[in-house]
C-alpha cells in the first residue's frame, strides 16, 4: 500500500539559496525594528493613533491577527497600570508584552512515544502552513535533532501536489538515514495513515508529516488538513488499541 523511496545519493544543500533566505529575514527584522524605533522615537503622548499605528506595523510584520489584538490588549491594560502616558515609554512596555506571550512557548520539544496496553504509539508531528513556508526543510532538520535525542524517524510524503516534493524529503531521508514513506499519487490522508501504520509496526518513536502549502482562504485545502488531522488521530488510537 505504500512505497520506501530510495534516490541516488543526496547533492549538498543550497547554500545560496539559505542565505538569500537569511538576508530576507535579516532585513525584514531590521525594517520592523526600525519602525518601532520611529514610533516610540518621535515622542508625544500614548493615544490612540499611536496604537493604531502600532498595530499596522504588528500586522504588516506578520504578527498575526489574533497575536496582535492580544498584544495591543495586554499593552492597553499595561498603560493603563503603570499609569504610562509617553510614546517613550511603551518601548519597554510592548517587550513585556511580547516576552509574556511567547514564554509559554519556549518549552523544549518532548517527542517521546508511549505504549498503551502493550502497544507502540509513535509520536506524530504534522507540519502545515502556507506555501514556501519552509515545512520540507525543517521536516529535514527535526529528524535530524530528534535523532540526536535517540529517538527513531520516519518521514511521511503526505505532499501531494507540489511538484517534487516527494523527491525533496527523499533527499532529506537519505542526508538523516531515515525511511521515507510515499504513494506514487492521491490522497495526503492516505500517505500519512500509512506511515503512521507503518511507525507502529516498526517501533518507530516519531512520524514527521510532509504537508502541501495552503493558505486559510482555500477552503477546500483547509477540509484536506481537517481530514489529515482526523486520520493521524483514528490511526494513533488503532495502533493503540
């Protein structure tokens, strides 16, 4: 039902290409740190066109909605407690913020498998997000770390429609000694339902799932993913049972 892909020996990574990646980076930090510093630089007192402002430039540094309206309600509580009244002064202010919001985060990664009544259940990491996003990739290095803890890997091609994608992960299996598992075509589910199947079979300790990039907008993308989700869970519950 599925295939172990095997491919010639794996070229060496893009380094050009990692780098141009960094300096976007790079420059899109520096651009919005810059913005900041103009915001907070320029004086006059807390109001709200300077949240307004402030608040643009969240979002145009793809923050996020949600992430935004928490921060911006956070900080209004802030200033509002600390009775601040200079644009001066919300500098410091928004870095507590933002440290309050992603320390919850900053947790190390427990990957461990577990057995429920004498039965294997690998631990399954589906990576989505939108297109270009680097999922492939950092699939690539997760093995790589996870092994470094000790920890099994296998690689599920649940990409389905970006052309070679399958063949990229392949190079990724191949640079970590990792299985990759794949179809020569169809359904995302299906891919991922195997590797699972095919994790708990082996005593696999973690299966990391390849997805195809999608934006929230496509709907029928986002009921694809729903769909993923629902099969890793039934998949993880029967090899549980």
């Amino acid at each position: 039902m599925f295939s172990l892909l095997k491919k010639n020996p794996p070229e060496a990574p893009d380094t050009k290409s990692n780098n141009g990646w960094i300096a976007r980076l790079k420059s899109g930090l520096a651009r919005t740190g810059n913005q900041l510093s103009d915001l907070f630089g320029r004086g006059g007192k807390i109001d709200d066109n300077l949240y307004e402002e402030l608040e643009t430039i969240l979002i145009t540094a793809d923050v996020g909605m949600d992430a935004t309206n928490a921060l911006l309600a956070e900080l209004r509580r802030r200033v509002k407690e600390q009775h601040l009244s200079e644009a001066a002064q919300l500098k410091e202010a928004l870095a507590c913020c933002l440290l309050k919001l992603l320390k919850p985060l900053a947790q190390p990664l427990q990957a461990q498998p577990i057995k429920i009544n004498g039965s294997h259940k690998p631990f399954v990491i589906m990576l989505c997000g939108v297109n270009g996003a680097g999922k492939t990739t950092s699939i690539g290095k997760l093995a790589k770390y996870l092994q470094g803890q000790g920890l099994s890997v296998l690689l599920a091609a649940g990409d389905t429609f970006r052309a070679a994608a399958r063949e990229q992960l392949m190079t990724w299996g191949e640079r970590n000694n990792v299985t990759v598992i794949a179809q020569q075509s169809g359904d995302a589910a299906a891919v991922i339902y195997d590797a699972v199947q095919a994790a708990q079979a082996r005593n696999i300790d973690v299966v990391l799932a390849d997805t195809a990039g999608r934006l929230t907008t496509q709907a029928h993308l986002m009921e694809e993913i729903k769909k993923v989700k629902r099969v890793i869970a039934k998949s993880v519950a029967r090899s549980a049972a």
